[in-house]
C-alpha cells in the first residue's frame, strides 16, 4: 500500500504541471490585463504603462511569463493581490479557504447525514409510500439548478419570513466575542451558514439518496443476506452488519469524486449568498484581472480533485478487503 501511495503521488506531478500551464494559458488569453483598472486614471500615461508592463513582465511572451510565475511559486511567492491588496497566499489560504472549506465541509457532512440512513430505509421498504416519495424529493433534488435554490431559499426564509435566517455573508459585523460572548459570536455563524451549506449539499444529498438505495437493493438480494435472515437474525443486523458495508462502497467512490466537485460549486454558492471565500476570490479576480489569485485558487482545486481520487483508492481498499495494492 505504501509503494502504491507514493507511486501515485510521485505520479500526479507532471499532472499537476500541466493543469497549471493549462490554467496559465487560459487565464492569460481572457481579453484585458491587469492594466486595465490603471487606464481609467486620465494621468495614466503611455509612457506609465510601458513601464508597468515592464515592471510586471506583461512585454514577455507567454512562455517566459509561466517559468517566471512558477519559479516564483516554487520558492513560496505566489505574488501580491491587487484586488485585496496583500499576498497572494496570505489571502487565499488564511481568510478566503477557511470559509469555503467551512461550507463545502457542511454541506458534505450534511449530505452524509441525510442520505445514507434515508437511502437505506427507503430500500428496506421498497415500493411503500416512503419510498416513493424519497424516489420523488431526489429527483427533484438534482434537477434543480444550484443558483436557483439558493434565490428561492433567500426569499422564503430572509424575506418571506422575515429575520429568521440571513440572506447572506459570513457573519453579522456587530456581533463580536468581546461584547456578546462566544455562543452568541458561534450561533450567528451557524446561522449565516445553514442556507448556503443546505444549498450547495443538496444536489450531493440527492445523488447520494438514489446510489444508496440502488446499492442497498442489489446488496440485499444477495445469497448471504437470505442467509442471514434465515439464521433469525434481527432486520437491523442484517443491515447495517452485513449488508451497510458493501452497499455503501459505491457512495465512497462518489464522495471522491464529490470533493472537487463541491468545492467547484462553492463558486455559484458563494456568489449567491455573498460568502466571502475562494469562489467569490476566484470570480473578483476574474473580473480584476488579478491572475496571481486566480491562478493560487484554481491550482489548489486541482490539488484537491488529484488527492481526492488517491483517498478513494485508499479508502476502497480499507473498505473492501478483497482490494489489495502493490
């Protein structure tokens, strides 16, 4: 397992690199530079921007422009945010990925909760009336688009009811641990972060639901559950001893794949409902043409979904005692 580990680590490099030079290449090819905002200023000369560009490397092809940007990364410097006027890394992984983690971690953590005991019960009551509706709940669960749920969350509980939840942000800027103490500064968080983390858990939730119960069904209409309920054993053990653990392999391979895919998400999320993380970073550099930050936080996503697909790996064969690696 071990030589397997590393190899696949080892392997990912060269991935990595050329996600990087990909996502380099595209960024730089969007219309604009960060030039840009300085053009607005009537005392901005010509002689100012060739001497920014310069100053900044933008007279360099786009080839020179990467190894200068890596070797720079390599060395730790990721470079300074125009947008948000620090370091790049001081901003991306102390302020904005905290949060987005905060949330993509709930939303996940929610999405487990709800789908894998409710997929189990919906299989072991087949075609009953629970069934059908949980059948029904998933499937408009993951046909509802994510923005959409958002807006539709934000009217019913900010503004249809008004007060009972924020309709949006990270935290309510007067409540403070000095004045107000600690429950009142972690209950206002908890509440700024249930609507968005129900919203962006929910289509995971539903696909979840559905795989659950369909590899619930299969499992338990193998031979040695009949088996096993031929023994007398209690409904209860037969599921969740011998039944759960095969039945919730494919649920491993989907929540692998679910991390990046969350953490891609967060971008809609987030924007939605003004939460200050890497997707609203990602989205105002963007619009900024701040490509030191976009560059930070697309190449941490591919991190994340490359060390994902290696903990399915690793979890299958934890999981699964038939899986072995060399």
């Amino acid at each position: 397992m071990t030589t397997y580990f590393v190899r696949r680590l080892l392997g990912s490099i060269p991935v990595l690199l050329l996600t990087s030079v990909v996502i380099y290449a595209l960024v730089a090819a969007q219309p604009g530079d960060p030039i840009d905002a300085y053009r607005a200023d009537p005392q901005f000369t010509a002689e100012d921007e060739a001497r920014l560009r310069r100053a900044l490397g933008l007279d360099q092809p786009i080839f020179l422009r990467y190894l200068a940007w890596m070797g720079q990364a390599l060395s730790g410097n990721f470079g300074y945010s125009q947008t948000y006027g620090e370091p790049v890394f001081k901003y991306v992984f102390e302020i904005a990925l905290p949060r987005t983690l905060l949330l993509s971690g709930t939303a996940l953590l929610f999405a487990l909760i709800v789908s894998i005991p409710v997929g189990i019960y919906s299989a072991s009551r087949q075609y009953s009336a629970t069934d059908y509706v949980v059948s029904l709940l998933t499937f408009v669960g993951f046909s509802t688009p994510v923005f959409w749920l958002g807006i539709m969350l934000i009217y019913l509980f900010a503004v249809a009811l008004p007060g009972a939840l924020p309709a949006g942000g990270f935290a309510s800027p007067w409540v403070s641990i000095e004045v107000d103490g600690w429950w009142a500064y972690i209950s206002d968080r908890l509440r700024h972060l249930i609507l968005p983390a129900f919203t962006l858990g929910a289509l995971s939730m539903a696909v979840w639901t559905r795989f659950m119960r369909a590899s619930m069904l299969e499992v338990i209409s193998q031979d040695y559950i009949r088996t096993a309920r031929s023994k007398g054993l209690a409904e209860r053990v037969v599921i969740f001893k011998h039944a759960f653990r095969n039945a919730v392999l494919p649920i491993v391979t989907l929540l692998g794949l679910a991390i990046p895919g969350v953490l891609g998400g967060a971008i809609i999320t987030e924007r939605v409902f003004a939460w200050p993380g890497m997707g609203s970073a990602i989205i105002a550099a963007l619009v900024n043409k701040d490509y030191n930050v976009v560059m930070v936080a697309l190449g941490f996503l591919a991190i994340i979904v490359v060390l994902a697909n290696l903990l399915v790996d690793v979890v299958y064969a934890l999981v699964d005692p038939r899986i072995r690696y060399g």
